[in-house]
C-alpha cells in the first residue's frame, strides 16, 4: 500500500486538531479502557487488544503502520485488521497494538504473563536464567517496555511443584548448589535424593526451587563376629624371665567363656627362688585404667605343675601384659616379686575373638 496514505506524523494526545473544527477529536477515546496499574516504565497500563499468534508494540514517536509492517514483515492491511477501529492517521505516542503474524520460535522452558512491577532482571533473577537469554528466546521483545498481560517465553522449565517429604527436609536452591553438596551436607547420596524428587534433573537445578531431602538412613550394621569356638585355644609359651631360664609357662585361652588358664614348670617352690616368697602370683594387666589383677597358682600334684584357671570381665582384648612373679602370701597393688615368665596375654587369643 501506498505510504503516503499512511503519513509519518504521529499526533500526540494533547494536541488540537489544525483543521475541521466540527470533529470530536476525543470522539471514541472515553470508551477505551486503561488499567490502573503502571508497569515497570511508569507508564499507565493500557488494556491490550486480543493478539493470537502475534505480539505487542508500543507506538513511539515519529512510528507509522507501514514502517511497522516492513520491520515486522508483515503488512498494514494486517495490523489494521488485528486492531479493530485503529485509526492509522491518528497513532498516538505511547498506544499499544498488536503486530500480527509474528510467529515466536518454540518456547525452550514455559510461558510466563507479565505482572505489574515485572522486569527481565528480576524474571532472570528468580527463575535462576539471565536477560539475555530471556531476550534471545523473545526476538523483538522491548526490554523497557513489558506490558501487563504479554506473554513471554522464560527459557528454562517451569519450577517443579514442591514434592512430598514425610520425613525429610524442603530445601530451596540456592546459587551453586549441586545435588553433590547437597547430599555432602545433609549426610545423604545423591542416589537418594533423586529417588525422593522423581523427574528432577541433577544438570538443571533452578535458583528457587523446592526439592526433598531425605532423611539420612543409617548404614547397616555390621554383621557380628563369629563366635569363638569353646574350649581353651593354642597353648602359647610365655618367656623365662632372665633368673629363671629353667622355667617352661604355657598360657591358654578360652574365649567362649571369658576364662584362662596358666601351667607352670620347671621351677622349684617359691621360697627356693626368691627369699619369703610363697606363692607364683600370675599378674595381668588391664589396658583401660593399667590396673593389675592378681591370680594366685596353685600345685596341682596330678598335673604336676603350678596352674592356675581364672575368668576374666570381658572384652579379652582388653588386657595385655602377663606375668608369673614368686611372691609373699600379702598381695601388694602391682607386680614387686622375682619375675618367672612374662609375655602378652593378647597373642593366646584365637582368630576372631577381637569384638
């Protein structure tokens, strides 16, 4: 179409027509509905004309409809049609109108409509994106003129509705959060949570957005150890202390009932060794406070040999040094009597007896 039927001028509101005075200038206009919201240039919110498939466009100064058709590709016969009772020789400053035809390209997140007090920034911000993206999935969108009502496309998915978590915790991402330190932090595996959030994506965590934390789950317990088996393990020879080298001491273990038992010989009666002493006295040490315990021996003429069987408070591991010592009847708080034999009681202990 001609251009010069569509001239350039654009007449603002405020002024008075030059010519035909018996024209209502106004006439038309007091049925137009305006919102009484300002979007986020400050400018009172028109209420916009239905636009399928098309988009919205802010007159500005200096505009005609067939400038606008050949930047939007599309012609003026279209724009008028789209906009019912548009006068394309009166466009106004400011006036908002559809521009038809104007197919946006698919949408790779969800539609968003506009707000009052919207702005890209914030759009960016809380949906965990930036205004450039959002304005490379708009082609053509005005960042400085969003109108209220407009679709936009936000190039991320739409938040996940918050899931259930009986028993865990609803987290909101935040800025570098990843499913890895989320589960570092909350003692879980990321395996876990993703069970807890069906269709999450650990790649596309969005600023926002409200996933479950499980609660953490104790690892199972160990299977016990294998009982010993009853009965007095391996003997094992203690060592002759350096007066004593004749002295030949066998120490066994039975783990099954907390219980040793001590052969001594090789070694005259006590007295012979060492003056006053009257008993071998076996002394065995306790790891937890270094406390020794005193067990008194005793010949046994069937045997023919000192012996001594005692039950000790378990866990067995829990004693270390053993030793024979010839010794007065009186029991004095350690070891103080010639030394027989010694060794670690520990080494009697049969496999998988440690609890």
């Amino acid at each position: 179409m001609d251009e010069e039927y569509y001239p350039q001028e654009v007449i603002p509101d405020d002024m008075p027509p030059p010519w035909n005075d018996d024209v209502d200038w106004d006439e038309g206009l007091e049925d137009e509905p305006y919102g009484s919201e300002e979007n986020e240039t400050g400018m009172e919110a028109q209420q916009l004309p239905p636009c399928p498939g098309g988009r919205y466009h802010r007159i500005a100064a200096g505009e005609t409809l067939w400038a606008l058709a050949r930047r939007y590709g599309t012609s003026v016969e279209r724009i008028v049609a789209a906009n019912p009772g548009i006068d394309p020789n009166r466009l106004r400053v400011g006036q908002v109108i559809c521009i038809p035809g104007v197919a946006p390209p698919p949408c790779p997140g969800f539609i968003y409509t506009v707000r009052s007090g919207d702005t890209l920034w914030a759009l960016a911000r809380r949906y965990g994106t930036s205004v450039q993206a959002i304005l490379a999935a708009n082609p053509g969108l005005d960042p400085n003129q969003l109108f209220i009502g407009q679709r936009i496309c936000i190039p991320v998915r739409p938040p996940a509705p918050v899931p259930p978590c009986p028993g865990g915790t609803l987290y909101t991402i935040r800025p570098g959060d990843t499913l890895s330190n989320l589960a570092a932090r909350f003692g879980v595996t990321v395996e876990a949570i993703l069970a807890a959030n069906p269709g999450l994506d650990p790649l596309r965590l969005q600023i926002g957005q409200v996933i479950c934390i499980p609660r953490p789950v104790a690892p199972p317990l160990p299977p016990p150890p294998p009982l010993p088996p009853p009965g007095f393990g391996p003997p094992v020879r203690l060592t002759p202390g350096p007066s004593v080298p004749q002295a030949r001491a066998i120490l066994r273990i039975d783990a099954s009932t907390n219980r040793f038992r001590v052969v001594l010989r090789g070694v005259p009666a006590p007295g012979q060794l060492q003056p006053g002493a009257e008993v071998y006295r076996v002394w065995l040490r306790r790891t937890t406070d270094s406390a020794w315990l005193p067990f008194d021996m005793t010949f046994s003429p069937r045997v023919g040999a000192y012996v001594v069987v005692a039950t000790v408070t378990p866990p067995l591991e829990n004693y270390s040094t053993i030793e024979i010592r010839a010794e007065s009847a009186a029991v004095p708080a350690a070891p103080r009597g010639l030394l027989v034999a010694y060794g670690d009681f520990r080494d009697a202990l049969p496999a998988g007896a440690f609890s």
